[in-house]
C-alpha cells in the first residue's frame, strides 16, 4: 500500500466518521471502521519488504 493510498484511506475514514456524527446512522459507522481497520492492516502488513536470497 502506498503512502498516498494510506492517507486517501485516513481521509475517507474521518469523512465517514463526520457523516455518521450528522447522520446517526449504524451504517456509515459500520462501513467506517471497516474501512479503517482496512487501512490499518494495509499500512502494517504493506510496509515491510521481503527479502530473498
């Protein structure tokens, strides 16, 4: 995951977190953390390189 798609990612999450504050409704929060625990695992697990040889 690249580091432009991380913070896409972020910024997603903090606009579905607004517009579940204005709506209430379960689904934006639902789809949020989703997404945000999507971005987290991509950020952690894209980070490391491999090395062979």
């Amino acid at each position: 995951m690249g580091i432009a798609a991380f913070f896409c990612g972020l910024l997603l999450c903090v606009m579905g977190f607004g517009r579940w504050h204005e709506t209430g409704s379960p689904w934006w929060l639902a789809g949020t953390l989703v997404l945000l625990a999507l971005v987290l695992i991509g950020g952690i697990t894209g980070g490391g390189k491999k090395k062979t040889g």
